[in-house]
C-alpha cells in the first residue's frame, strides 16, 4: 500500500502530509470499489484531482479515466483544479486522463452509449449539488452510462463526540446554503446516507456492498469548523430568512465554539457503497 500511495503522490502537484493524508483516503475507498485494470471510468467533480489520480493509477494505461467538474479552471486555491490536472496530465498516469471544466452533465449535451463505463464514481463530491432533485436527476441519467456505480460521502451517522463539531459546522453552513440561488460553497446540500441509498435506489441503483470509513488523520473537519466560524456572520448577513432560523443558526454557532474549546477535533467517517 506505501509503495503505490507514494507512485501516486509522485503525480501529483504537492506530496506534502496534507496530499498524503487525502490521498491514501481515496486510495482506501478506491480498494474498496474494486476498480480493476483496464476499466473506463466517469468520475463525477473530479475537482483537484485527488480521487482522479488514484483511479488513474489502479486502471492503468490502458484503461481511462473522465473526470467531468461542473467548475471553471481557474477555480480553487492555492492551486486551481485546472493547475492541478495540467500536471496530472503530464505525470506517468496522464495518459489515461481526460478532463472536461465546466461541464453540468444535467444540462450540457454530454452523451455516452449505455454502459460504456465500466465504473462511475462520485467521491466527496455529492454534497457540491445544488438539490435532491438535481442528485435525483444526475443518478438516473448516470445508470444509462455505467455498469457499477461507486460513491462516496460524509458518514452524518457519528460514532464520537469528536466528530460532533465537523458535523455541526456542515449543519449549519447547509442551512443558510438553503436560501441560496447560486453558489461555489463546499457543502450546498447536505445528504444523509439515508437518502442516498433512497434516491440511488428511486433511480435504477441496486447496492451491493457499503460501509463506512474511517479516516482520521483527514484534515476536512479542521477545515469546515474554521471556515464556518470565519464566514457564519457574512452569510447570514447577505441572506433574507426567517429571523427565528438566523436566531436558531446563531446558537448552533455558539454550540460549534464550546464543542472546539472542549475536544479535540475528528473528521466524521465517510460513508461508501457500489451498486450496479
């Protein structure tokens, strides 16, 4: 496992701990997808590339991987995702990489034979999504073009009070994200595992296999509580809602601040399926 996690990181723009860390993550929920040599593959938000790489590693040169992202380029920081895939491509695994920025596969007229993939994989990339409808859409559209479908989010089930400020701050940030037209927000909708199994099952989807990982070492609980308490009270500044909710996301902000004062931080488990 070391030994192909750091051929890995070799492609990748950073190999400091933080790319480590996310890397040997998706490296995990890739084994447990079983992506064999060979397979094309259709990854849905493909992002900076940290899920991307791993598949185009397993599959192999002879097999591909289409990583599709609804953002531009020149989104994303310190890196942008369009820097980071430039040097995916041009790494060992680029060959069997193909990106396409600025794709909505539920609007654009992007179309594949049914089947053709023999993977679709969506990592930490669901809760990007705008609606239920819109996950609701993108599932059935996808069971037309993909033999198996492998997905992979935050586990809301939390085992330990550790985990309990990054689901908070997910909460909360989903709440005000409910108000709003158009974003570029981490968490947009919030989907339990509930209704991911409802909405996959509602659109073709049968699961054969799930479970729930944990990572801890993941530095995303970290990220999500600091940013929520650095930008709640713009948010809310900019958004008309009822006054009794603002009052309600105000004290879920206050419980986020005493819950950091008194533990010490873990990243929720993620909570993973294939279905076919």
């Amino acid at each position: 496992m070391e030994q192909i996690l750091e051929k890995i990181l070799a492609c990748m723009p950073s190999s400091n701990k933080i790319q480590k860390v996310q890397t040997q993550h998706r490296l995990t929920l890739a084994e447990t997808w079983g992506i064999k040599k060979g397979s094309k593959i259709l990854e849905i938000g493909c992002g900076q590339g940290d899920t991307t790489a791993v598949l185009a590693y397993l599959t192999g040169e002879n097999g591909l991987v289409h990583g599709i992202d609804i953002a531009s380029a020149d989104y994303g920081a310190p890196v942008t995702i369009g820097e980071s895939h430039t040097f995916l491509q041009k790494s060992a695994v680029g060959s069997q990489i193909k990106i396409d920025f600025e794709t909505d596969i539920g609007a654009d007229p992007l179309r594949f034979p049914d089947n053709y993939f023999d993977y679709i994989v969506l990592s930490h990339s669901s809760w990007y999504l705008s609606s239920f409808e819109e996950l609701a859409k993108m599932l059935k559209m996808l069971r037309k073009w993909g033999k198996q479908l492998c997905f992979a989010e935050w586990d809301t089930s939390i085992n330990s009070v550790e985990q309990y400020p990054h689901f908070l701050a997910v909460l909360i940030q989903a709440q005000y994200e409910a108000f709003k037209k158009n974003s570029m927000a981490n968490v947009r909708t919030l989907f339990t595992p509930e209704d991911i199994r409802k909405l996959a099952k509602i659109a073709g989807w049968q699961v054969i296999k799930e479970q729930s990982i944990h990572s801890p070492d993941l530095q995303d609980a970290d990220w999500e509580v600091h940013m929520t308490l650095a930008d709640y009270q713009e948010e809310l500044a900019a958004i008309e809602m009822p006054e009794k909710l603002r009052y309600l996301i105000e004290s879920e902000v206050h419980l986020l601040k005493a819950s950091i004062e008194k533990i010490k931080l873990s990243p929720m488990s993620t909570y993973t399926f294939t279905a076919t």
